[in-house]
C-alpha cells in the first residue's frame, strides 16, 4: 500500500485534507480580491494625479493667460491686490487638496 493510498484511504486524514484544500482555496479567493482592491486604489491614486497635475497646469495657464493680457498694463494697487489674492487663494486650495491626497 502506497503512502496516497493509505492517505486517501484513511478517512480522518482525507476530511483534514479536505478541509485544507477548502482554506487554501479561501485563501486563494481572498489574495485575488485584495489584488483587485489595490489595483482599484491604484487607479483611483493614478487619476487624482492627473487630476491635480490638470488642476496645476490649468491655474498656470490661466495667469500666464492674465499676465499676457496685462503686458505692459500697470493695475491700481487695489486691483493688483485682489489678482494676487485670488490667485494665492486658487494655490492654497490645491496644496489643501494634495496634503489630503497624501494623507
């Protein structure tokens, strides 16, 4: 009698067998569905950087668009204050937004 035949025949031994068959394959399941949850988080982290990187790249392009427009213009004090405010306001809410991203 060959050890798999004296394994398989004994009935004790097949049901622990069987039942670690049963938690290797629960195992198995669990690996692919926390694979499939890290490649979502993934994704998801991919996308919010090229939402940022897009948020960055639109805020420049906007004072860059403004900066243009106003070549050679000199604004009151006034006004030249309330640009340089909404722009530093527009910088603080993207660094709010990346320190929670990297949170």
């Amino acid at each position: 009698m060959g050890l798999i035949n004296w394994l398989t025949g004994n009935g004790a031994i097949q049901k622990q067998l069987d039942r670690m068959e049963l938690l290797l394959i629960s195992i198995l399941k669990k690996e692919i569905e926390i694979m499939a949850t890290l490649d979502d988080v993934l994704a998801k982290v991919t996308e919010e950087s090229g939402d940022i990187d897009s948020l960055l790249a639109l805020m420049a392009g906007i004072k860059q668009q403004l900066a243009d427009a106003l070549a050679g213009v000199t604004l009151p004090p006034a006004v030249q204050e309330k640009v340089d405010a909404v722009f530093a306001g527009v910088e603080a809410n993207v660094n709010k937004v990346v320190a929670a991203i990297q949170a």
